[in-house]
C-alpha cells in the first residue's frame, strides 16, 4: 500500500511539472523583457570550455543596483 502512495505523490509531481511547463511555454515574452529574453536565447558564454563564469549574472547585480 505505501509503494502506491509513493507512486501516487510521484505521479502528482510529474503531472505538475509537464503542466506548468506546457502552460510556460504558451505565454508570450512580455515587451519589457523582450530584449533580455532574445539576448539570453543567443548567449554561447556557458557552451565555453574557457571556465568563466557567464555575464547575465553581473549584469543582474548591476540592474539592481542602478534601478532604471
């Protein structure tokens, strides 16, 4: 009786996952993230071998810090 619960509560999970990402997929990009998002959709820094770290992250930290 447990294995199913377990089965159950792991099906549930997955169903939720493939849900939440089918639904993701059908929402448009909204504008004001439409550059960031066709930026990050070309970036090749993380494909690198070189072991830098990649430059979204930095340029996050400076969005915060500068708040437009």
């Amino acid at each position: 009786m447990d294995i199913l619960i377990m089965i159950a509560v792991l099906s549930g999970f997955i169903g939720l996952y493939i849900g939440t990402m089918y639904l993701n997929n059908r929402v448009a990009v909204p504008e004001s993230c439409k550059e960031a998002y066709l930026e990050a959709q070309s970036c090749e820094s993380c494909a690198s071998r070189s072991g830098k770290s990649c430059g979204f992250s930095d340029t996050l930290e400076f969005m915060k810090e500068v708040k437009l």
